[in-house]
C-alpha cells in the first residue's frame, strides 16, 4: 500500500513538472524577451523622408546687376523663375553667392572685386533657398565691412549664411535645419580668399580648407544631428575632373562622419559618386557648375539642381541617403526690350517647350546647343543612384 502511494506521488509530480514545463516553453513562446523598440509617436510613420535641393555657383556680373535694374531699385526675380518648382522640391535648400553686399555706397560692380545689390537676396528667399555660402574666395572682395554687412542682409531676408561669422562667438557654428523629424547640419569652408588677408582680429570671420579642424567640426556635429552636410568652395576652375587631393580630403570628411560633400568654384560641372564608408553610403559631387552667370561658353553656363533623399528609421533613429538625382540646368541670356536678360532654365523642359511650340525665347535651333550641354552634363555626373544599387566597400 505504502509503495502504491509513493509511486501515485512520483506520478503526480512527473505530470506537475510536465505542466508546469509545458507552459514555461509556450509562455516563452508567445513572449519572448525581445530588445526594445523606441515606438514613433501616435501619428507618426515608422520612416520618415527628407529631400535637399543645391545647386552651384551664383555670380554677379555687370551685366546681370543691369538686367535687374527697375527705377531706383533692382529686382532679380526672372533668374530663378523658371527653375523655382525644381528648387522647391527640397525641405532645405542651398547655393553659394560668389559675391558680397557691402552696400550702394561701396559701388555696384561684378568681377573681379564683385558688390551685388540687396535686391538678390531677396531673389534668393523668394526662389525657395534657405541657406547661402559665404565661404568662398570673393568674400573679402570689400573688405571685413562687406562681409560683415553681407551676413547682415542675408540674415534680415530669413537665409542662413554659411561659413562665415560675424563674432567670435559664432565661430565655427553649424547651420542646422529639421524637417520631418530629421536633423541635417550644415558645415561651409573656403580654400582663399583670393590673397585678401583676414584681419588679426577677425580671425574667426571665415573657415577655411584644413583637414584636422574640419574632421574636429564633423565630429562634434555629428551627434547632433542626423545628416552631416559639408560645403566645400574647391578644386581648379574650368576642369571637368577633381584633383586626387579632392579625393583623397573627401574620403577622409566621409569616414570621419560626413555624410554629403557639395562642390563649389570650378564653374563647371565635375563628377559625383556615392562611397561605401562603412557599410553605408556617403555622397560626393566635386563641382556642381554655375548656376546663373555671365561667363562665356556652354560649359561655364551649364548646372544642376541636386536633389537628394534620406530615409530615417524612427524606430532605430538610423538615418541614410537612399536616393540622389539631379536636373540639368543652362544660364541663358538673352535680350528682351533692348536689355540683356537672364533666367536659368531646365534643359529637358526647355527642350519640350521648344518642341511642343511653348517656348518664347528660345528657338528650334537652339536645340542642338541644348542637347549637348544635357548630353555633357549626363556623361560627366551618371546616372541618377538608388540605395538598390549600394556600392562596393573599397
């Protein structure tokens, strides 16, 4: 009888650990311990997107501060006109100006010592731009007092000055822009300014070209942000190909933590590429031409309007570019009323224009100028990239 009860309890606690193992196993099944997830808020998707527009240089010949004269003022606002939907296709939105505005007292004049009226930055905001480079080699063209003012007048039309920095305290800050939950700092430097010296005590006015202190900024604005962008005014004017010390620099800012690299003051159009840094893909463009000038030559008229996308994962906060394409863009001058106009134009639109009997200024037989500067600047930059189509890791 007592072995009966013993084996009757040995039984019962053979079937209790079963049980009991039983729903340990599916309890873990069904909840397992996972890692945390960082839920967006209510509303909110779980990817977000962020488009960037830029485009090149933007100069001031004579002719063009002319072409803007009405009465006693000026207004630019047929440069930007046409190309203006392009530009707006960005939450931020970027140029450089190659020139300063130090003001009608100083003298209105274009290359070599360029004074532009106020008037442009007005043209600038009303294109859709947020953010203008003033690290370039003509912003000492008149002086600290022209920079300076400079800064001043873009400031009061709502724009960013890029670069450049009206005290010590300012010095070296980033430009920092959101939108859509994402964070894109902006960092500006100049290779000269064209032997102009910087005062002493104005040593904290402009940023210039030097590696170390450029790698210091990346990594100090890297966790502040999302996206790192840096604006370099570079390389040899008028060659279509960047120097290997180019190369070399913007390899060396992407794996410090840079994640697009714009080129300006070549005044053509040079290449771009998408790196793999780390299993992610960073993005460089060496040159990206002028955007409105009155230089001579199909080249030296020809740009872009870059445009590129980023996905950020709200979940994980990961943020990368996953789409860069470009519109290709022509400065034409014309004449209209006895004045020499200006207007930037997008080639494949023009083209259509042309063809569809739309175009006003432009003839049939300006298509085959036009075909070739579209065909120059499509072998020079590629095609446009997809995240689909990732890079080696070199």
């Amino acid at each position: 009888m007592v072995r009966k009860l013993f084996s009757l309890i040995i039984a019962l606690l053979v079937v209790i650990a079963g049980w009991t193992a039983y729903h340990r196993y599916h309890e873990s099944a069904q909840e397992p311990e996972a890692v945390q997830v960082i839920s967006p808020p209510p509303g909110q998707s779980q990817q977000q997107h962020l488009v960037i527009t830029a485009a090149g240089d933007c100069l001031m010949h004579n002719t063009q501060i002319w072409a803007g004269q009405e009465g006693q003022g000026f207004n630019f606002d047929h440069f930007f006109q046409d190309i203006k939907p392009y530009l707006e296709e960005g939450q931020i939105t970027s140029t450089c100006f190659e020139a300063p505005m130090a003001g009608a007292e100083a003298g209105y004049a274009g290359y070599p010592l360029f004074n532009s009226p106020d008037a442009m930055a007005d043209t600038f905001k009303n294109a859709g731009f947020d953010i203008i480079a003033t690290a370039h080699n003509h912003i000492l063209d008149r002086g600290v007092k022209g920079a300076l003012r400079t800064m001043e007048v873009l400031k009061s039309r709502g724009l960013e000055p890029l670069g450049t920095y009206s005290s010590a305290a300012d010095c070296r800050k980033p430009v920092i822009k959101a939108a859509n939950g994402i964070k894109v700092g902006y960092l500006g430097y100049t290779y000269s300014t064209n032997g102009i010296p910087v005062p002493e005590n104005y040593d904290f006015l402009v940023n210039f070209i030097e590696p170390d202190k450029i790698v210091e900024d990346i990594q100090k604005l890297r966790p502040e942000v999302d996206i790192v962008v840096l604006v370099l005014h570079w390389g040899v004017e008028y060659t279509p190909q960047p120097t290997a010390e180019q190369k070399r620099m913007a390899r060396m800012f992407l794996e410090a933590g840079a994640d697009v690299i714009l080129g300006s003051h070549p005044h053509v159009i040079q290449t771009m590429e998408v790196l793999n840094i780390n299993d992610q893909p960073k993005f460089v463009i060496y040159g990206m031409g002028n955007f409105i000038s009155h230089q001579k030559g199909p080249e030296r008229n020809s740009g872009i309007v870059l445009k590129i996308e980023f996905s950020k994962d709200m979940r994980t906060n990961h943020t990368k570019i996953v789409k860069v394409d470009y519109t290709p863009t022509f400065s034409h001058h014309y004449q209209e009323n006895g004045r020499t106009r200006f207007r930037v134009v997008a080639i494949e639109d023009t083209i259509e224009r042309i063809q569809e009997g739309r175009e006003t200024v432009f003839t049939s037989e300006d298509i085959p100028m036009l075909q070739a500067v579209l065909d120059d600047t499509r072998r020079r930059l590629g095609p446009a990239w997809s995240g689909w189509e990732m890079p080696s890791n070199e």
